[in-house]
C-alpha cells in the first residue's frame, strides 16, 4: 500500500523547543518523521515536515485537531495538508 | 520526491494568507425520471432525492477538506431545469410546490444553495416556462436556498425579446415581493448559459449531463493579488506568466479535490470551473488584482485591457491544470461581493456603462449590482438585452443579476450581508429604449452563428 503522508507546516515565532513538542505529539500519534526543514522567511520562522502517517491511529483529522491545540499553546500557526495537495501543485 | 520549504510554505500560505480555497463544489442532479403529473408527488421524490444526495455531498465534503487541508467553501446541488420537470403537473401552484419541497431538501442536508430553479427560453417559451417564470417572484421570496435562471439568447437561437420584455416586470415583482429586493440576487438572466456551472445563481443540472456529477468551482483571488502585487514594475507579458503559474497551482489543486470527492460519492466528476471568484473578504478581490496591476481605481481607462490580460492568463493556466475545464470559466465581477468595486462605484470611477464594456472580455456578465427602485419595467429588460447580446454575438456566456432596490437612489446602498456583500446604487442612463423593447418577437442570431 502507498504511503499516506502529510505537510505539517509550522509559522511563528521563533522559540525553543518547536521541533521537539511537535515530533514528541507525532510520535505520540504513531506518526514517523521522514523530511524536517526550516527556514526564516520574510521575517518568519517556517518549519516543515513531511509526516508519514500510515500508521496514525486518529488519521489527519484527530492530527491537526492536536496540533492546532499545540499551535494555540506556543502562540503558532499549524497547517496539515495531504501531500498530494503540494505534489499537484508544484510539480507537473 | 522531495519538496523545499518554500513549496511547502506557498501551498500554506495560499490558504493562510489569502482566502484561496475550493469555492463550491456542486453535485448536478438529474431529476427528469421524477416527473410526475401531481405536483405534490414529484416535490415529494425530488426532496428524497436532493435531501440524500445532499447530506452525503456535505460529509464527505467535509471529509475530504480534512483529509486534504484544503477549505471546501460551499456545498450545493444542481437540478434539471424546473420548468421541464412541472411539464405534466396540473396544479396552478406547481412551481411553489416544488420550490417549497426543494427548500426543505436544501436546508434539511445542510447544503448552501439548490440551482436549477429556471428554463431555457432563449428562442421561445412552452406553456411550463412560461408558468415557471411568472411563478419566480413567490418561489424565491418565499424559499431561502433556491437560486433561479432563465436563459434567454444563445448564438445559435438568437434572443427571445418577448421573454426579455416580461423577465423586466417580473423582476420588479421579485424586487417588491421580498426584503431588499432580495430575490433578485437569488436569479441570474443569462445568454449562452452553461450546462455544468458549478456556481450560484446560475448552477443547474443539463439535458445533455448524466445522473448525477460533481462540477468544482476554485477561487483565488487573493492568491492572484498577492502575486501581482509581487511584481509591481514588470512588463505585462512577464506579469501574465506569473498569474498563468499560479493559477495552474491552485486549479490542480481543485482539480485534486474535485476526483477525490467524486470517488468517494461514486459519481462522475464533470469539470472544473476555473473562474476567479471574489468575496468581501479584505485582499479576496478581482478589483485589488486590477488595481495591483497598475490601475487607480477600476473603472479607469484600461480596465478592459487589464481584465482581458488577466482572463486570459487564468484560461491558460488553468486549461493546462485541468482535464475538464467547463461552467462559466472566467472572471466574476459582481459589484456587491467585491470590496474594490464597490469602492469603485462608491468613488465614482465605475459606472454601469464601463462595467458593461468589461463584461465584453470576461464570462460573468453584470453581476450583483444594484440600481435605483424606481428603475422602469423596461430599462431592466433593455439592460439585460445589451448585455445579453454580448454574449450572443461573441459566442459567449453573459449573464446579468441586476437588484432594482426598492426606495433605493443613487448614494444609497443595499447591504445583504454574508457572501452577497453590499451594493450601492448605480445611476441608469435617463434616456428611454421602452419602444425598442416594447416591439418585441426574436433578435436574429448572429451571422456568426452559421459555422456548419
């Protein structure tokens, strides 16, 4: 079976601990981390993974409801897409 | 396949940023096997139907927007064009009956809008479109969800000036009929109407559609502005590129959207429409792209040629995106939902001339914009003839949803609230063409036409 794999795209402020709150509640979610990239851009701190979530017993939903949770406590924003939402549009 | 961070952060940042989102994905319905000659058991059939299908369409909207991140705007439903489906029915209050029992459809599914509330009468009317179009001021005023059209021209037919001529007085009944005239947002007149639009009022399911199929309608405007504001001193041959790339992006992401959610339903996908859609969101507006691109305000000399740049540059990224691109597939202008034109009218740069001239290079027409209460039976219809001869002689869709508000001037305004905005009142030209619609009969096809 392919893989199911999401963008979890963290924008904020910089601060400590961002990569490791965010792994620690994926790993919680049986999801495994394959791609971690950051990078500041117009002034804002943007991390994103690449989340293989196969094995992710609450699915894309119960996710992104946990992370926006996590995003509200550390004062981010978090976005989950499908990766087949950036694969369609970036590359042809 | 791996993706930079960038990448990553675009797509985010559409959605985050700028309002791009799936404006409406719309289920077609056929209900043609429902025809029954007692109107009660037709309503009957056509609610189960439209109340199933509906509540489906909104999970697994909603499903799919989760699992793919990607915000899925409205949810609606389509149906054969009434008239034809109240053909047999003997009751005098048929069309009601209907609207009533789609009404209920509507709201018991949770889905935004049911289209389809209307008939083809571009070369003449039967005894059912007829009925149905005197029956449109009580159905829209009296339902809350249901959108209604006639399509009165087509370059193949001509245009049907009788119909033209009467659709003028019955709007005035749909204006006095119900609050702030708002029935009349509800209706769209149109030339060339498509057959699969995915977008209100227009939408509706037609002959020559299957069962059931599920058109997409993307939006993007904000994505687009943001974009051209990028680039504020680019030629205009470079500026075309960079929208062509982003709406290739955001149409394949529809596109995208559009599969997965006809898969999970069972049902066809039909197409996706590639038009730009504004709302009153700040930044969500087809307005700011054209003043972004260099002009003032919109109604400046020039914006024709901006907006004819910026369509065609949406057709060609987003014809490349898509395997089906279909429904109106242009630009909306509509005065209310959008917060630069109204600006525009407001300020006095755009008047109705000018936006008719616009609507030469773009699909939608003349679209949600308000005129004095006191505007006459047939200046409304001879607004809606030169609009629709636009379309008809250029082989292409026009439509006009025109609010004569009641008690309304010039300086005032209408504000609906929500999706439909606020319109302010734009002055008509005094001077008269009741004898031209007065005479009626048939306005020719364009030579054009004859291609066979």
């Amino acid at each position: 079976m392919d893989k199911e794999r999401v963008f979890v795209v963290v924008i904020g402020g910089d601060q400590k601990g961002i990569i490791a709150r965010v792994s620690t509640l994926l790993f919680q979610h049986g999801a495994n981390v394959e791609d971690v990239q950051q990078k500041v851009m117009d002034g804002t701190f943007v991390m994103t993974m690449l989340v293989d979530i196969s094995d992710c017993d609450s699915g894309p939903a119960g996710l992104r409801r946990d992370l926006d949770h996590l995003g509200q406590t550390m004062g981010l924003t978090v976005m989950v897409h499908s990766e087949s939402v950036v694969k369609a549009m970036h590359r042809v | 396949m791996s993706f930079s961070v960038e990448e990553a952060f675009e797509t985010a940042g559409m959605i985050l940023f700028h309002n791009f989102d799936i404006r409406a994905v719309t289920l077609g319905v056929n209900l043609k096997d429902l025809v029954r000659p007692d109107a009660a058991e037709l309503a009957g059939l056509a609610h189960a139907r439209l109340a199933g299908l509906g509540a489906r369409l909104k999970a697994e909207a909603e499903a799919v927007s989760q699992d793919l991140g990607v915000p899925i705007v409205n949810k609606r439903l389509s149906i054969t064009p009434a008239a034809w489906l109240i053909e047999p029915c003997r009751e005098p209050d048929a069309p009601l009956i209907l609207a009533q029992a789609l009404d209920r459809a509507a709201t018991e599914a949770g889905v935004d809008f049911i289209g389809g509330f209307g008939a083809l009468v571009q070369k003449a009317m039967t005894a059912a479109d007829r009925r149905l179009m005197e029956a449109l001021p009580v159905c829209l005023s009296q339902t809350n969800r249901i959108c209604g059209f006639l399509n009165l021209a087509s370059t193949a037919a001509g245009m049907n000036l009788d119909a033209v001529a009467r659709l003028g007085h019955v709007l005035k009944d749909m204006a006095a009929t119900s609050d702030d005239a708002l029935a009349c947002a509800k209706f769209v007149a149109f030339a060339n109407a498509p057959e699969d639009n995915p977008f209100m009022a227009g939408a509706f399911h037609g002959g020559g559609e299957g069962d059931v199929t599920l058109n997409v309608g993307i939006s993007g405007p904000g994505v687009v502005r943001a974009v051209v504001e990028k680039y504020p001193d680019c030629d205009l041959t470079m500026l075309s590129e960079v929208i062509r790339r982003t709406v290739f992006k955001i149409t394949r992401a529809g596109e995208l959207v559009g599969r997965e959610l006809a898969r999970r339903l069972g049902v066809s996908f039909g197409v996706v429409d590639i038009s730009l859609a504004p709302t009153t969101m700040i930044g969500d507006s087809v307005g700011r792209i054209l003043q972004a691109m260099g002009l003032e305000q919109v109604g400046a000399p020039g914006t024709t040629a901006a907006l004819a740049l910026l369509i065609d540059a949406v057709k060609r990224g987003g014809a490349m995106a898509s395997g089906h691109v279909g429904g109106l597939s242009g630009t909306f202008i509509p005065v209310s939902e959008d917060l630069a034109m109204i600006e525009a009218v407001e300020c006095g740069a755009l008047s109705l001339e000018k936006l008719e001239a616009m609507t030469a290079v773009c699909s939608v027409g003349l679209d949600m914009f308000a005129v004095p209460g006191d505007t006459p039976a047939h200046a409304l219809s001879a607004i809606i003839a030169d609009e629709l001869a636009i379309g008809m002689v250029n082989h292409k869709t026009t439509g006009v949803r025109v609010i004569p508000a009641p008690g309304r001037a010039p300086g005032d305004s209408v504000d609906f609230g929500g999706l439909l905005g606020r319109a302010p009142i734009m002055p008509v030209n005094r001077f008269s063409g009741e004898r031209f619609i007065a005479r009626g009969g048939r306005l020719p096809a364009p030579a054009g036409a004859l291609r066979n």
